[in-house]
C-alpha cells in the first residue's frame, strides 16, 4: 500500500518567546537548555503535524551557540519537517532573535532534530511521505539521508562503509 504524501509547508510551525529573568543565567543571557527545550518543542509539534501521531524525540544533532540571546529579547523558532523515513521524521529548526526597542534581528542558532512516530503502545509507526517543492526544500531532503546516515554511524548503528550517501565524504572506496 503507498504511502500518504503530505508537504513541508503542511508541517511548519512558528513559536514565538519572550525572553525573561527565569530564563537567563547571571549574564542576563538565555541559557542554553531553554532555547533546547524550547526547540525541542517547536520541533515535536512540526513532527506530530506531518505524522498526525505522538512523536519522540530520537535524536538532536549539534547545536552551538554563536550570538548571545538577551534578556528582553523576542526569540522565533520555525521549525519544518525535511524529510520521513519509515517511522522517524528528521525536522529543521531556526531560531531568530529580536530587539525590538533598537530593532536588530539576528539569526541565532539552526539545528536538526529527528522524531520517531509513535502508536499508543510506544511502538514505531509509519508516517506519511514528505514531498518537497521548494529549492530549499529540495536541498534539504537531499541532505537529510546524509545526515541520517551520520547520526546512525556516530551512534554505531550503522557500519561507515554501509552508509552509501557518506562514501565520497569519508572517501571509503579507497
């Protein structure tokens, strides 16, 4: 039976924040682990709109942390779906910062999560097809088996020379 197509523009959500005390640490800047959970949050809602299912969080890839978030500040998070696999759902997230009294906005940190698809019992299930349409769209479907494949190697699930999509990167031929 085939699968069910849905869009990346069918799954794309936009939380918006204000960055207050409770959410800095003693330089006034936005801790770390609140802009995760907040991504972590944006992100599973983009999840369960493509899947229409309960997601869990199966893995973050890195995210650093270059300009500071300060207090005061309004933080977006957009966060889309770039590719389903089976049950798992790789999803991109950018997270914009504001200061709207001086009116800088700056782009602040960027990230892929990947969710799993899940049925009441917490077992897999799977989820619809993406079908990407614009060129962005395009290049970051592409990209996520790629980086599907890293993370499956990193967590030593995959071995490196199974991973096709990594070949000329890692040069395996060899």
């Amino acid at each position: 039976m085939a699968r069910k197509k849905k869009y990346t523009r069918d799954s794309s959500v936009t939380m918006t924040e204000l960055v207050l005390p409770n959410d800095t640490n003693t330089l006034n800047n936005l801790m770390g682990g609140r802009l995760m959970h907040w991504m972590d949050i944006v992100s599973a809602i983009a999840a369960q709109k493509h899947s229409n299912r309960i997601v869990v969080t199966a893995s973050v890839d890195n995210v650093s942390f270059g300009k500071s978030i300060q207090l005061g500040n309004v933080v977006t998070l957009t966060a889309t779906v770039t590719r389903a696999f089976n049950s798992s759902m790789e999803v991109h997230i950018k997270v914009t910062a504001e200061d709207i009294p001086s009116g800088k906005k700056f782009n602040s940190n960027e990230a892929f999560f990947t969710f799993v698809a899940v049925d009441q019992s917490g077992r897999p299930i799977d989820v619809p097809e993406l079908v990407p349409e614009t060129d962005e769209e395009k290049e970051l479907y592409a990209g996520a088996l790629r980086r599907r494949q890293l993370r499956l190697v990193l967590a030593k699930r995959m071995k490196p020379q199974e991973a096709n999509e990594l070949r000329s990167i890692f040069e395996l031929d060899n």
